[in-house]
C-alpha cells in the first residue's frame, strides 16, 4: 500500500512539474533587432509572462528565413516584405503579422567628400556615391538592408567601382565599424545607427525618403513542413508582439530618448 501511495505521489508530481515545465522558442531574426538591445528589453516580458526562453539566433533576413525554412526555428522576425510574401506564398511560413517599421538612412565620414549631406532622395545620392572618391561599405549578406541597396543601385543603374565598394558579409554593427575605419559611407537602419554613433562618429547624411521605409514582419515556420517546431510557442510570441502590450513596449523602447521603432500592429 505505501508503495502504491508513493509511486501516485512520484506520478503526480512528474505531472505537475511538466504542465510548468519551460518551453523554449527559436527565434531568428535580423541584427537589427538585437543590435539595438530591442530584444533584450521586449524578451523578459514575454518570457515571464508564457514561462518561455527565447533563444535568439541574430543573421541577415536572407538566412533567418533560410532557416525558418529548414526548420531550424520556430519563428522568424525579419525586414524584406517582397522576400517575407515570397516565403509565405512558398509555403515555408505562416501567420505573417505586421509588428513595426523605421526607416534606412545613409551615413557617412562627418567630412561628407561625396557630397551628399542634408539629401532627401536617396537614389540622387547613390549617384553621386557611384562616382565619388569614398568607398561604400556593403552588408553583402543577404540581409534586408543588403536587399535594399542592391535595389538602389539597380534603379540608379551603376555602383562604385572597384576597390571602392567593399561587400562586407558582415552584420550590421560591424559594418558601420567598418565604414568609421575606412572613412565610407555605408546603408543602415536607423536603430542600428543611434546604438553605434557615438562609438563610430559617422554622420546622418540622407533621410526622409519614402523608399527608406522599412516596416519588420514576424511569421511562424509553418508547421505542417516541419512538424517538429514549437509551433505554439511561435503563435504565443506572434500574438503577444502585436498585442497592446507587445507594441506599447516596441514604443516605449527609447535608448537614449530616441524612438527607434514604431509599431504597426493590425488587429484581427
């Protein structure tokens, strides 16, 4: 009978212990996002109120879907909205939602020798880094920064030549050191660049144009590919990152006393 009893006991409390037992949920993302210390201020939240840890895994937007797409995560958060339709269309992704956006901005040595400072069109300015004496520092790694210059240098139609254009495969950060120490103007996002501008001295050159606009998408890996994904974890942080909750804190995140994100959120 006390064997009986004890064995019940060691049951139930196996139970009890696995129906609050931590899940864990990976997350790919951009470097933006962990660059600027977004995630690390939006995680605890979460994480406390699902009994959940994040385990983020920060790469270009190219490989975050790549591996959202091998299964390797259960969700991703990334900024390259035609490449986001594209894998969700492909059947790789699913539950897209909208979370928020800023924008790109060129920088460049507070010397300005291409010229280009106070512009508000960024393909007039790409012009003129084309055939100006500095180098221009490229993500080169399929990231949604990376995506984005190529398509201003495609609409432009020529790039700098040579030596001065530098494809990096770096992330972000890295990338700005590199144009501080090179003395090159560099594409980046606008968070990216308020956590790393007092460290590098680069200066804001061109801002303001709508093709700048970078709006972030999260989507779950869709399940029905690779069945093993947390897919209920995935859903939980889609649905609390658009929650009234996850944006207020997207909004209140403000290193410095700068806004660097906005939420954008569509309700159901």
């Amino acid at each position: 009978m006390k064997r009986r009893l004890l064995f019940s006991l060691v049951v139930a409390y196996a139970l009890s212990g696995s129906a609050f037992a931590q899940q864990t949920i990976r997350l790919s993302t951009t470097t933006s996002t962990e660059n600027s210390g977004l995630l690390a201020y939006l995680l605890p939240a979460f994480e406390a109120r699902t009994n959940s840890k994040v385990h983020v895994i920060s790469v270009g937007t190219g490989k975050a879907l790549e591996l959202s797409k091998n299964g390797d995560v259960d969700v991703t958060l990334v900024h390259a909205r035609a490449a986001e339709d594209k894998f969700v269309a492909e059947g790789w992704g699913v539950d897209r939602r909208d979370v928020m956006y800023n924008d790109f901005i060129v920088v460049g040595p507070a010397g300005d020798p291409s010229g280009i400072k106070g512009g508000k069109d960024v393909l007039a300015a790409f012009r003129k880094l084309a055939s100006g004496p500095a180098k221009f520092i490229s993500r080169g790694d399929n990231s949604g920064t990376d995506i984005m210059e190529k398509a201003y240098w495609k609409q432009v139609g020529s790039q700098p030549a040579g030596p001065k254009y530098v494809s990096a495969g770096l992330g972000m950060g890295e990338v700005l050191n590199m144009a501080a120490e090179l003395g090159g103007y560099t594409l980046t996002d606008r968070a990216t660049y308020g956590v790393y501008q007092a460290k590098t001295g680069l200066a804001l050159m061109v801002e303001g144009d709508q093709r700048m606009f970078n709006p972030y998408g999260i989507i779950a890996t869709n399940p029905a590919r690779h069945p093993g994904v947390n897919y209920k974890g995935a859903r939980q942080l889609i649905d609390w990152i658009t929650s009234p909750e996850g944006q207020a804190k997207i909004a209140q995140f403000r290193p410095g006393g700068q806004q660097l994100f906005f939420p954008s959120a569509k309700p159901d």
